[in-house]
C-alpha cells in the first residue's frame, strides 16, 4: 500500500500563490521569522535582515515620522504591500497617505494607499534580494522610493529618494553620504544626516 503523499504548500502551491493562500498558510511554522514575499505566483522568502539595519529601519521611522504625520501621512514599519492578489513585497518602512478600509486592506495594504515605500540594503541582502523592490513600486505606480544602504563596519550609510518620473520609472531626486544632509520638500518636509541611522 502506498504511503499518501504529504501536502508541502512551498511545493505544491509554487506558482499558485495569491493572498487568500498566503492567510491560510503562512508564516510556516519551521520558518516563522523569514520574510514573504511573492511576485507572480511564486513565494520569495529570505531571512530577517542584519541588525544594523534592523536598528536604522527603526531610527528612520523616527526621524521621518513627525514631518510625515504633520503632512497627513501616516509612517508604518513592514507591510504587505499589495499590487495584485499574486503580487505583494514587504518594505521595511512604509508611508501611506491613507489608512486601510478593512481588515483585509490591513492585512494586504493596497498599493495605490502608499506614498513611498523604503527598502535598507547591504551587500548581503545584494546577494539574496531576488525582489526588485524599486521596479514594483514603480510599476505599482507608488510615486516615491527610498533607498538605504549601511555598512556597520564601515561606519557608512547612503540614502537615495527617489520619485516616479514621467516615463513610468523612478528618477533621483536626491543622493547623500554619511557627513551630508538629505534633503527634500516632497512628499514632505525630510531633512537628516545618513549617520543618524548607524548604531
């Protein structure tokens, strides 16, 4: 008699994904702690990032929170955001220019609520980033990207805003190095050292 086959939804589900599964059957129990993301049906997960960028994901939420809540925004940590039932990325921050409707909306926030989503890089998550987080936030039609890059042990840290442009993709808008300043008017008042976001 033949042993049935065990349901493994990574395999079975690959290129099936959509948020109705992924409520159902994520986070996996072996892999509580990855990061989820899927693109087209096909679930991308990789490991939390390291803890330097951990701390400046926090440190940025702080220092862009009281410019953003005074413009209307309101300044989230890691979301679902959302573009189509099969296609979601998690930034590690996320400003919204309205909150979510629903519990569903909550859960899957949906593109078109995002102002400018923010995405820390280092040269290990180069490596392993399988998810052009610029690229879906510009065919999602998000109209500002941030981008961070810390090295710890070079006591370095660069940021990029970045804003859609009017051929569909993102253009710089401004480019600094730790010593320098960012700084920007939209989509509000943003003004701070990249240093600040090093422990």
């Amino acid at each position: 008699m033949a042993m049935p086959m065990r349901f493994d939804p990574l395999a079975d589900l690959d290129g099936m994904w959509t948020t109705q599964l992924a409520a159902r059957y994520l986070p996996l129990p072996e892999l509580p702690d990855a990061r989820y993301e899927c693109i087209d049906g096909r679930l991308v997960m990789t490991p939390a990032e390291v803890g330097t960028n951990s701390f400046g994901e926090l440190r940025l939420g702080r220092i862009l929170a009281p410019a953003a809540e005074a413009a209307g925004y309101y300044v989230y940590g890691q979301v679902n955001l959302t573009f189509s039932p099969q296609r979601w990325i998690q930034p590690d921050l996320t400003v919204l220019h309205a909150l979510p409707k629903s519990d569903e909306e909550d859960r899957w926030i949906p593109a078109h609520l995002c102002t400018m989503a923010v995405e820390f890089v280092s040269p290990g998550s180069r490596r392993q980033d399988f998810v052009d987080k610029p690229q879906r936030c510009a065919e999602g039609r998000v109209p500002y990207f941030m981008r961070v890059e810390i090295s710890r042990r070079l006591r370095h840290a660069a940021v990029e805003l970045l804003a859609l442009g009017e051929f569909g993709g993102y253009d710089t808008v401004a480019k600094v190095v730790s010593g320098g300043r960012l700084r920007a008017d939209a989509p509000f008042p943003i003004d701070f050292d990249p240093a600040e976001l090093l422990p």
